[in-house]
C-alpha cells in the first residue's frame, strides 16, 4: 500500500464526520405515513427517502444541526436536530404546488411553466366518489369541462365536452391514457389513476392535431413508488335509491280523467259526460275491486316494477414494489351494480399492471397490460317509462298470481320477469410497450408500441309470453307485446387497433435560459369487423341457441370498416429567467378518410406567457405570489366525419325478377351515395388569454380565461335532385362560432395544527352560434341554421289558452278542432311578409332560444380536524331553457296511459270556475287537440331548467398510529358516503333534471374501508 498511514488515518476520520444517525416517522396531518419524502442534511446536502410506512434513516456529519424534508404536493420543512435521535415529522399540504410536474402532450412541464389553457385533477378526488364510470364521477370537477348524463343505470356513462360544442358532427374530446389514445374513458378505474390534463385550447392542444378540434384529456395512472413495497385493499358496499319519482292518477281519476277527455271530443254534449266508464264505475271501482279484483284492477305499477333499493358493490386490490431496477403496480377492481327493477345489473373486472424497467442510467422501458371484462345483463325491455304510465286500471296480474293480459298484452311486468333477456359482454385488452434511451445528457429517444383489442358479444332472447284467462286457465288470451314468438339476435364484433409512436426530446438550460425540443412521429391503424345472424319464431322457447332455430326465419349479415391516420408533430418550449414564455407546436396529419390528394393537413400554434409577479418590480408585495399572464392562438382539426366520405358506395339488394315463368330472387347492386372528391378536415381556429393568480402564500389562488373558437368547413348533407337516385352527400360547408369563458377560485388554509379547510369553485359558459351552413339541419324540435344557436329551440310563440269560444272564433287557428282550453299561437307572418289569418309552420314558427346549458358551475369543500375529514361536491347549471315534452306531460299519450299527478288539478276544464281555468297551467283534455294543436312545440311547454345538485359527501377517519403499528398496517381509513343525495329545481315533481323517461338518477349511499400494509 503507497500511503498505509493515511488509509488508517481516513478509517478513525470517516466515522468521526457521519457519527450521528437519525430516524423517524414523516405523516401527513391526517397522520397518514407519506413515503417518497425527501430528507436531506442542510450541511451536506446528504439525503434519503422515507419508504412506504414514513420511516427513514440517515447518517449524519457531526455536527450538522438541521435536517429539510420535503414532498411533492407538501411545504417544504425545516427542522433542528439537538439532541434528538428519534424525529418524528409531520408535513402540511401545500396550498398550491408550482413545482408539480404537469402531463401534457408527449411531455411534461412544471405547472408554473404552461402558457396553454390548462387544468389539472388529482386521482385522489375521485377515489371515494363511489362511482362506476369515470365519465360521471368528472361532473362538476374541471372548469370548462360540461358533463351531461341522462342516466344512472349500471353501466351507463356521460357525455363530455370540453369548452362546449366544436361541430355538428362529433364533439367528443380525445381521450389518451399514458400517451396512446383510448376509444373510451370509461375503460378506466379511477382508482388506478395518477393524475388528469385537460388541454382546452389550441395551444395545448394541437399537438394532437386532426383529433384534438375538441379538446384532449390525458390521464396518467398510477405507478408502484421507488423504495416502497405496498398492498392495498378497498372495500365499499351500497345501495342506490331514487329519491324521486314521476305518479300518476289513481284509478278513480284515471276513470274519471278518461271520461272528460272523450266528453270534450265529442263537443260536450249534454247528458254524455259518461261516454267511457259508467257513472256506476267510476263511483264504485274501488269498493268493486275488494271482491272482484280480476274485472276491477288496481294496479300500482311503480310498487310493482321498481325496488325501493339495489345493491352496489365496489372493491380494489392493489399490489406494488419499487425496487432498484424493477416497479411493478398491479391493481385488480371489481364492480357490481344492481339496477332498480329486476333482472338488470353490471358487472366489470379491470386489471392492471404497470412495470417499469431500468437496464441502465441510459435505457428504460415501460411495459403495461390492462385486462377489462365486461357483462351487462338487461330484460328485453326497460319499464321506468312503463311505471309511471300504466293506467291503475289493467291487471298485472290475476288474483291467483298468474300473469294478467294488462292492456291488450301491455303488461310490462310481464315482460321483465318472463319475457327473456338481453346480454352484452365487452373484453377489452390494452398493452403499451415504451423503451427510453438517453444517448447524452438532455437527449431522449422514445419508441412506443399499443396494441388494442375489443370483442364484443351480444344475445337478445326474446321469448313467447302467452297469457290466459283469468277464470280459465285453459283459454289462450293472447300473448304479452312483443312476446307472440320466440326469436333470437346474435352479435359479434371484434374490433383491433395499433399505436405506433417515435419521439425524441432534447432539453438544455443555459444560465437564465432554458429550452426543450421535441419532435415526434405516430401512426394509428383501426378495424372494426361484425357479424350479425338471427332466427325467429323458435319452435322451443327455451333454448337460445342458433342450431334450433327456424331455418325459414334465419338472417345473416356482416360488416366491416378501418382506418388509419400518420402524422409528424413538433414542439419548442423556451422561457426566460422564469419570466417570459414562449411555446410553439406543429402537426402535420395524414388521414385515410380523405382522398389522397385532399387528406394532409398542417395544425400550428403558439401561446406566450408572461410571470409578472416574477419581475423585479412585484419583489416587494408579499401578498400576490403568483401573477401570469396567457395568451394562444392555433388550429384544430376534426376527422371525424365517417370512414369512406369521398367515395361513392356501392349498395347490395335482393329483387324479384321473372325466370321464365318462374319468379326467383336475385342479388342487384347500384350505387347508393354520391361522393365529393375534395371533401377535407374541418378546421377549429382557437383563441384564448388567461390569467393565474395567487396570493398570500398561495391560499387563494384564481384561474380566469376567455376564448373564441371558430370552426369552418364543417360537413353537412347536400341537397341533391331526387331523380338523380342518390342519397344526399355531405360536403365541406358549415361554420360555427363559440365564444366562452371559465374562472376558477381556490382558498386553503388551517386554523392551528389540528384544522385544515379548503373550498374551491369554478364556473363557466359559452354559446355557440351558427354561421354560413348551405341549408338548414331540423332535429326534431330543434334546428341548426345561419344565424341561430346551435340545436335552438324552433316552434310557436303562445298566447295562453283560450278560454272562450269567442275568442277562438276571433283568432288565428292551428287546427279547426281548436277548442276554449286549448294552447293559442300568436300568428306572426304569411306569405306577403305580414300576418295572414293562419297559424302554419311556414310561417309562424319562430327561433324559441338555446337549448344547452349556460353557467356551468361546481365546486368542493372540504374540512379536517386531527383524524377526521368531510367533503361535499355540488354542480349544476345556473342557466338552461328545458321543455316539458309530450312524454313528461301529455295526458293519454297512448291512448289508455294514465295522467301525472302534476297534470290534474292545474289544466283547463268545464269543471272548474272562470278563475281555475284563467290560472290554469295546462291545456284541457283532449285526444284530437293534443294530436293536432296542443303539444306542438311552443314556448308554451319551455320552462327554466337550471338546477343545483349536492353531487357527493364524504365523511372520513384515519385510525391513529399508534393502533395501527400494533396490528402491522400502514394507514386505515373509515368513510361514508353519499353521492347523488338532492337536487334543487323547477322540474316537475318526481323529474330529475338530467334523466329522460326511460332512466333515472339514483342516490347512493355507501360506506368504504381502505386498508394500506
């Protein structure tokens, strides 16, 4: 040895400068260990991380005094050593992080760095929602981000717009998981979820070019933590309840009700207000109904169709290990979901595994596979709309249990319970395999390779339902609707798609200049194949199987479609001193549903950034710590249009044709469709400024932004001659404007070190108004034309009901059955410009106002004291015009259905006096004016829907440390929860305001244990 002396020296020096070790716990204030928390010695600048219990060790140098601890999403803390050897630290949330690393298109940034309009939600938010689809636990989170459902059904999702309606074909947002592009978001568990970006403008978003005209979201799941071995359980139970529902009349009033209706179509004639059911029915169908139920039903349907609760059940377990070279992340949820009327429910297993490899510094790999299997169980019929609408006076069933004929075979309890089923099941399968080589410092290159596969199976059954008579069980009545042979409907689809991406990235900081380049290429293969066959009237009804059915009834057919798009993107992020910002993309898209010469496009954008609380100048006001200004400006581009829009299609049929004497069938073939060759991308030009704000260390923190989006060469129907023999083409023609706004307001604090707080709320709108279109689109009782909203409110204007007969022989008349107690209509024009004596759809019907949601709002809050937490979520929609349609409100829409309890007692009748009927709310009864004036649409039937809805509250508790360390658990947590609990609004009695007549919006009430070792 050279130097012997000095190596013995070293050996009694080293120990003398690291002779003092420290340990301890780092916890949360909810005394939740927190692992991956940095720990650091203040003199050396030696540190460790606490693993997945909050434990830590760490030698330190004599005579080092304090030790920082800090933690992504936590402020940093400093603390003196002394004397201590066991130091236990408890971190404080940090009101706003600026030093979070946001998701955006292939790449990340620091939340303070991003000059797009931007926002962010932590899977932590949505972990106790109790939700089944992540589509639905979303609403009312993400400023910006509108969530429509009409449906709380098992398995049902929602609809989602990012900054409203983009075009009038497909304005649904790109979904990307861990940087491939999923079909739908609610394929994914929120309990496997990281984080979620929601880029809303073009600076942001047009990295994704061709498919991001209507926004991104990108949602990053979770990842097993370095250093840490962790198993998790989540256990949660519920049940749902719908907390209101429509009625309708009892069986007296039906009779009665009935009886007016006939009597007022027939000119109400004296002495013949008795035309349907006798006087001795009506007065004594209930008495009769004791001894004879048979002849004289009474019928609760809603008793009889819908539970008054149904199970739920939700469970994860979750298994993850960081290790040096090797994360594993393997989770495995399970769902259970019963609907509230029998023979429905949902089922689903999602399974995850998320690995991350390190060969070396220089080459990682990710390799992922997500397994999800679906089963959705359905009669062949849903009954919520029949529930409400069965008349009380038809049988269910006979007084000896057997199945009753209801109406003429309309027995929708029937149905359900014997009338077969309808089955769907979905297997899904997602892989992602991501290697990363970083040849020098800053220079990253990154292949990735997505395979997708979905198969999907359907079988409808449904079965002969014979019903018979109620005092001989031998005599055939008839069948149940819909049930008079037995037939069964397969389907197969198997759809395949593959992501290839290559991206490589280069990052360089320069004293006060920092840069980041990245440039990328991705392409993107779909196919989609089906196979439908079917066979009716089964001779055994019993087997649903293909091999026994009819063969005189069989049908086969089968499709299939695919596309494929390639693209080239860039992007350059550059700022200056933390200060000046600037962001710059490119994609350069290539789509196969365009023709070759037509189907490349090129999507700029640039946004700039200004950090003025940055600047010298603002050094001094401690109350503002974040001031910025945004601005972008980029296009978007939709492809979404169809498969094969440019090209002209060939249509098969099969025709008669003489052979001889003989007729044989024969297959002919003609084309179908006329195509337009130059058909190309609609293109959405987007601008938007922002501002962020923070202040008094970041407690309360704001985001304000305005935009304006404009989308042009949107696709729309031709109008083309009939004798030419084709179907209407679509051709680049249509323009819309959107101008919105959102704002954002956080405020967090604590009182002490026991109680924490925190409330958020955002707000948002916009209106979209149509431009040049080429012709006019009607949707029912909506339309879409120059100049108006989209999908606008399009029908008369009301001038009450009429309420003598003078007065309807003195007006304008939509039909001439019109009678005193039937809607009048204002006549507004003819055919010279002026009002013309007739009340005619040419003429008179008018633009009535939007139809979409305005002041989109929602919100959090949330309190803590020591181990106990409480939140509550609430949304809703400060401004919408909404209409009473014919399904909600008509009377014997059906002929035979029953009133609603909100109809009688506030309509127009012979029955009432002159003051009842001038403040009467509703037309009178009536067959033929119902048909032909009434429930036209008109103003008359529009009323404020705007609605306040308490989406969630939870009420949590940690078991405290010291029990847990006894029994070897890292964190337990008890909650309660309640989702879905009451709404607030100007809706009929038993109408939710975002269900349809065929659904419902259930309440759910849960409790949950979440068990970390």
């Amino acid at each position: 040895m050279k130097y012997p002396l000095l190596s013995v020296l070293l050996l009694f020096f080293i120990p003398t400068i690291y002779a003092q070790s420290i340990k301890g716990t780092v916890t949360n204030e909810a005394g939740e260990p927190l692992s991956q928390v940095t720990i650091k010695d203040a003199a050396s600048n030696r540190g460790t991380l606490s693993d997945s219990a909050g434990n830590y060790v760490i030698v330190l140098r004599t005579g080092s005094s304090q030790l920082k601890f800090s933690a992504i999403g936590y402020a940093e803390k400093e603390v003196e050593i002394g004397h201590q050897q066991i130091l236990n630290v408890v971190l404080q949330e940090d009101y706003v992080d600026l030093n979070e690393v946001v998701v955006i298109g292939y790449g990340s940034m620091k939340k303070k760095d991003l000059t797009g309009a931007v926002s962010t939600l932590s899977g932590d938010k949505l972990e106790y929602i109790n939700g089944t689809q992540l589509s639905q636990e979303l609403q009312g989170l993400i400023p910006g981000v509108t969530v429509t459902r009409n449906s709380s059904l098992p398995g049902a999702g929602a609809d989602i717009k990012i900054r409203g309606v983009t075009t009038i074909s497909d304005s649904s947002p790109l979904i990307i998981v861990d940087g491939v592009p999923y079909t739908n978001i609610d394929d994914i568990s929120s309990n496997d979820i990281q984080d979620i970006t929601v880029l809303k403008d073009a600076a942001s978003a047009s990295i994704y070019g061709a498919r991001a005209a209507a926004g991104v979201i990108l949602i990053t799941t979770k990842n097993a933590v370095a250093g840490t071995t962790r198993l998790e359980a989540d256990l949660n139970m519920g049940i749902d309840r719908i907390p209101t529902f429509p009625r309708s009349v009892g069986a007296t009033r039906y009779l009665q009700m009935g009886n007016e209706a006939m009597w007022n179509d027939a000119g109400n004639p004296e002495g013949a207000e008795y035309p349907l059911y006798s006087q001795d029915d009506v007065e004594n169908w209930l008495n009769y109904n004791k001894t004879d139920p048979n002849n004289y039903p009474v019928t609760d349907w809603i008793d009889l169709l819908i539970k008054d609760v149904a199970p739920r059940q939700r469970h994860g377990l979750t298994f993850a290990h960081g290790g040096e070279k090797v994360n594993n992340r393997i989770s495995l949820n399970y769902e259970n979901t019963e609907a509230l009327y029998d023979n429905r429910n949902y089922e689903r297993i999602i399974a995850r595994a998320n690995n991350q490899i390190k060969f070396s510094s220089k080459f990682k790999a990710n390799f992922d596979v997500t397994l999800n299997h679906s089963l959705s169980n359905n009669p062949t019929s849903n009954p919520i709309n029949s529930a409400h609408k069965y008349a009380p006076v038809y049988a269910a069933l006979w007084s000896d249990g057997r199945i009753a004929g209801g109406k003429d075979g309309s027995n929708m309890y029937a149905d359900i319970q014997g009338g077969g089923f309808d089955k769907t099941t979905h297997s899904k399968f997602n892989g992602r395999l991501s290697l990363a080589y970083q040849p020098i410092e800053g220079l990253t290159f990154t292949g990735t390779l997505s395979p997708f596969f979905h198969f999907e199976k359907g079988k409808n059954f449904v079965q002969k339902l014979p019903w018979y008579d109620a005092d001989d069980p031998t005599i055939l009545g008839g069948y149940i609707s819909g049930h008079n042979k037995t037939n069964l409907y397969e389907t197969r689809a198997e759809v395949r798609t593959m992501t290839k991406q290559f991206i490589a990235n280069y990052g360089k900081r320069l004293e006060l200049h920092n840069l980041n380049l990245m440039a990328g290429y991705e392409d993107f293969t779909y196919k989609r194949e089906a196979l439908n066959a079917q066979s009716e009237d089964f001779e055994l009804s019993g087997f649903p199987y293909l091999n026994l059915g009819n063969r005189n009834a069989m049908l086969n057919s089968g499709n299939a479609m695919e596309s494929a798009y390639r693209s080239l993107f860039g992007r350059l992020l550059y700022d200056y001193d933390n200060r000046y910002y600037l962001q710059a993309n490119f994609r350069y898209d290539g789509s196969s549903r365009f023709h070759p010469d037509h189907r490349w496009a090129l999507f700029p954008s640039v946004s700039v950034g200004w950090s003025i609380s940055e600047e010298s100048f603002m050094k001094d006001i401690d109350r503002i710590s974040l001031l910025k200004i945004r601005g972008s400006y980029g296009n978007l581009g939709n492809e979404r249009i169809g498969y094969y829009p440019y090209q002209s299609t060939i249509g098969f049929f099969t025709a008669p044709f003489y052979q001889g004497d003989n007729i044989v069938s024969k297959t002919t073939a003609a084309q179908v469709a006329y195509a337009i060759q130059d058909i190309s991308w609609e293109t959405t030009e987007s601008w938007n400024i922002g501002l962020d704000g923070g202040f008094f260390e970041h407690r309360l923190s704001l985001m304000a932004d305005y935009y304006v989006k404009s989308t042009r060469d949107m696709l729309l129907e031709l109008e083309v001659p009939d004798y030419l023999g084709f179907d209407n083409p679509d051709q680049n023609t249509g323009i819309m404007k959107t101008r919105g706004w959102e704002f954002v307001l956080n405020w967090s604090d604590r009182i002490g070190n026991d109680f924490r707080y925190s409330a958020s709320v955002n707000l948002s709108d916009f209106k979209s108004t149509m431009g040049y279109l080429g012709g006019t689109v009607f949707t029912g009782d909506q339309i879409i034309r120059e100049g108006s909203q989209y999908h606008e409110w399009f029908g008369y204007i009301s001038d009450g009901l009429f309420q003598t007969q003078e007065q309807v022989d003195n007006a304008a008349l939509l039909h001439n059955a019109v009678k005193p107690g039937d809607v009048r209509y204002r006549d507004i024009s003819g055919p010279d410009g002026v009002p013309d004596g007739a009340i005619t759809p040419e003429y008179d019907k008018v633009l009535l106002g939007g139809s979409l949601p305005r002041y989109t709002y929602g919100g959090n809050i949330s309190v803590g004291y020591k181990a106990f937490d409480l939140s509550a979520i609430f949304q809703g929609v400060g401004k919408q015009s909404s209409r009473l349609a014919p399904n909600m409100i008509q009377p014997f829409e059906s002929t035979w259905t029953s009133p609603s309890t909100y109809y009688d007692g506030n309509y127009w009748s012979l029955y009432n006096t002159v003051a009842q009927n001038e403040n009467a709310r509703f037309p009178r009864l009536s067959h033929q004016s119902a048909k032909n004036n009434n429930y036209e649409m008109s103003d008359f039937w529009l009323f404020k829907g705007n609605y306040f809805r308490l989406k969630n509250v939870i009420l949590g508790y940690n078991l405290p440390k010291s029990f847990l360390d006894r029994i070897d658990m890292n964190a337990v947590r008890l909650y309660v929860s309640g989702t879905d609990l009451f709404s607030i609004s100007d809706y009929p009695p038993g109408y939710d305001p975002e269900s349809i007549n065929s659904s419902y919006i259930s309440s759910t009430y849960s409790i949950g244990l979440n068990i970390k070792f």
